[in-house]
C-alpha cells in the first residue's frame, strides 16, 4: 500500500505554524515540515534541529537523529503515533500543559534574548510585550514570503 507525505519546499513557502499541532504536541508539524525538506535540499533559510526544534525534542526526550529517522517514509500521523510511543512517556494532560506552554512563551521574559526579541518584533510591527514566540514566528514566516506563491509543496509517494 502507498501512502504521501507532503513535503513543502521552505525556499518558497514557510513551514507550517508551530502552533499546529501532531497528536497533541506544539511545534512537532513545523519540526516535521523541516526535516523533511532537509531530507529533500529544500529547508531554504530554516534551520532543522534548531532551539525551537530541540524544545520538543527535550520535552520527549528524544534528539533530532531519531526524529529524522522516524520521519523517513512516514506520514504525518505515523510521525504523530511514534512521538506518543517513544521517548519520555506523556500523558495527554502533560502533552497539552507542555504544548500549551509553548504557545504562551515569550523571549521577553528571557533577559539573555529580550533586547533582540524588541528588535524582531519592531522589525515586523509587532509589540514585544503582547507577542509571544509563536506570534511572532507567524509573522516572520508571512514577511518572508509575502512575495512568493503559497502553494509549493510536492507530493512524494512511498511504497
């Protein structure tokens, strides 16, 4: 039986949301939307494995080799099955506290990352105080490609 996974091109399109969610985790879909393109030379700009990658990495307590290896030939939900069945065990309660978290977390509250965070937010007219790091994630991702076609992704097909 074949399955697709979608794998978007980040040189033209942004990753999905790291408010989207697989199975529950925050950033787990924007963390797939990388690997994959590093899998297929298409990450763009992105960073795979990356600070906001590792949060969820850590939270499982798994590391980017195995999530990529996991990723290989699997679709989104198979993605979403092996991060509920390995790693640290996760109740869905403490998946949508971490999750939820994540979503409401602000660099502001960062000393070590506030004064860049001020100046990403006033870049993209964002206000530092009432945005959080999904916010202004978002918002990034829209600057970058407000000049690009939305719709570049490839259906790959595994067997």
């Amino acid at each position: 039986m074949n399955k697709h996974t979608t794998t978007r091109d980040l040189s033209q399109q942004a990753p999905h949301s790291p408010r989207d969610r697989i199975s529950g985790f925050a950033i787990a879909r924007r963390t797939l939307d990388k690997c994959r393109a590093s899998l297929t030379n298409t990450l763009g700009e992105y960073h795979y494995d990356c600070p906001l990658d590792k949060t969820l990495f850590d939270f499982k307590g798994i590391n980017g080799e195995q999530f990529t290896a996991a990723v290989r030939n699997s679709s989104d939900e198979e993605v979403g099955a092996w991060l509920q069945a390995n790693g640290t065990p996760k109740t869905a309660a403490e998946i949508k506290a971490w999750s939820d978290e994540a979503e409401a977390a602000s660099p502001m509250k960062n000393p070590e990352r506030r004064t860049a965070f001020i100046n990403n937010c006033q870049k993209l007219g964002l206000n530092p105080e009432k945005t959080t790091t999904f916010d202004w994630l978002d918002a990034d991702d829209r600057e970058s490609f407000k000049s690009k076609p939305a719709s570049h992704t490839r259906l790959i097909f595994n067997s």
